[in-house]
C-alpha cells in the first residue's frame, strides 16, 4: 500500500500547491510512477473547484461564481499548466524550426502569443460555462480536469520526450507509459463521467481521442514528439474541449 500511496502524494506535490509533509527515498522513481495518478489530481483540483462554485453561487450571481471557480484551479495548480499553453503558444507562434520552437518555449519571458492564448482560452472555457446548466457544472468541472489530465497523460504512450531529460521536473516525462499504466490512466480519467447518471456522456471521449490525436500529431511535425509545456497545453486545451462538447451534448 505505501508503495502506492507514495507516487499519488508526490502528484499531489508536484502538480498542485497543496502542501504534503513527505519525503521521498527516490524521488526520480517516484515521479516516473505518479503520472499514472494524474486523473485523481484531476479529480481534487474538479472537486474544490466544484465546491468554490457551489459556495459562490450562495453569495454571488452565476457569472461571478464561476469567474471565482475558474481562478481557484488557476490558484490550487499554481498555474502550472496554463504557463505550458502559454510557453507552447509562444514556441509554436514563433519559432520557425524545431530547435526555434524549444529554445522560446524555455524561455521564462511570456510573449504575445502567450498572453493572447491565455486570455481568448480563459475568455472560452467562462463562456462555454456560462452557458451551461448550473446544476450541471460542478461534475462536469470534476469530469473535465480529469479526462483532460488522462489525455495529455496518454501522449507518453504514444509519442516520445524531446525535451532535456535531465531537468528534474521533466524526469517523470521521458519515461514510455506502459500498457497497464496507459489503461488505469484511461480509467481513472473515465470514471467521474458515472456522476452525471447517464452514459450518454460517455461520448465526450470521441472528441478527445481527436483531439489527441491531432495534437500528438501537430506536435511530432514540429518538434518531434512533446515535452512538458505541450502536456500543460494538451491538458488546458483538452479540459476546454470537454466543456464546449458538453455543451453541444447537451443541445441535442
């Protein structure tokens, strides 16, 4: 059981700023060993997420409480994969070569295309939300953190690591994901669509098996494979496709 619990708080440590009092024996291996437990990030980060929601809509109209809800995930992962969707809009806008694209995104300095991205995927995710069942959104918030982790997660099996693979925070990444490892992910990234009672929305994983698939390939012709701000933008892109494919769900 420590075995398994020991990868899960190194994720909770490295993918959120919820403080964990752990110390890690070897701490490579374990980060190898906690993206398999990302989707569960992604059912945290949802579920207060969720909560700030219910607790705004207490307090404030429906537009306010979901600008709050939005910027409690912003807050509890310490931004860290908007500063990938930021960092990989900048590389790809930029550069011009593969070596062009790495070299922008590792620059800490946000640029035009990244301030842009941000704000028009923002402006996006607060619209689609807005236009969406209340009684609805705090599972669909769970649902979509959690499959959005699971397909960015899903690139490690089917593309390879081009980043430096000896940054200690990219050396959870260069590792290939193994069947078994691929399908919990898979699985865990699944389950929260069970909340909404209806397996209908079990279809919401169409559209991100495409978008997976184009993102994995736009990424191989650029660059070569991915790294860790193109997962960040994966998941930040794949968490808005699942709002804007419930919403036309939902429509019909």
């Amino acid at each position: 059981m420590h075995k398994e619990i020991e990868p899960f708080l190194a994720a909770l440590s490295f993918y959120t700023r919820i403080p964990v009092a752990c110390q890690f024996e070897n701490l490579a291996e374990v980060q190898k060993r906690s993206i398999v437990y990302l989707p569960l990030i992604g059912w945290i980060v949802g579920g207060i997420e969720a909560l700030v929601f219910l607790l705004g809509m207490l307090l404030f109209p429906h537009s306010v409480a979901l600008f709050l809800s939005l910027v409690s995930a912003v807050m509890l992962t310490g931004a860290l994969h908007e500063d990938g969707f930021a960092d990989t809009c900048d590389g790809f806008g930029g550069g011009w070569t593969a070596e062009e694209v790495l070299r922008i995104m590792k620059d800490s300095r946000i640029g035009v295309y990244g301030v842009s991205g941000l704000i028009l995927l923002f402006g996006l995710k607060f619209v689609t939300l807005l236009e969406t069942d209340s009684s609805l959104i705090p599972v669909l918030f769970i649902a979509a953190h959690s499959l959005s982790r699971a397909t960015a997660a899903s690139l490690l099996f089917t593309h390879n690591y081009v980043g430096a693979s000896s940054q200690s925070k990219a050396s959870a990444l260069v590792k290939r994901l193994s069947l078994r490892e691929l399908g919990l992910i898979c699985l865990f990234g699944a389950l929260p669509l069970l909340l909404f009672l209806n397996p209908f929305y079990f279809l919401l994983i169409i559209p991100l098996f495409l978008i997976q698939k184009i993102l994995g390939l736009y990424t191989k012709r650029r660059i070569g494979g991915y790294t860790g701000d193109t997962l960040g933008a994966a998941q930040q892109i794949t968490e808005t496709v699942v709002y804007l494919a419930f919403l036309a769900a939902s429509g019909l």
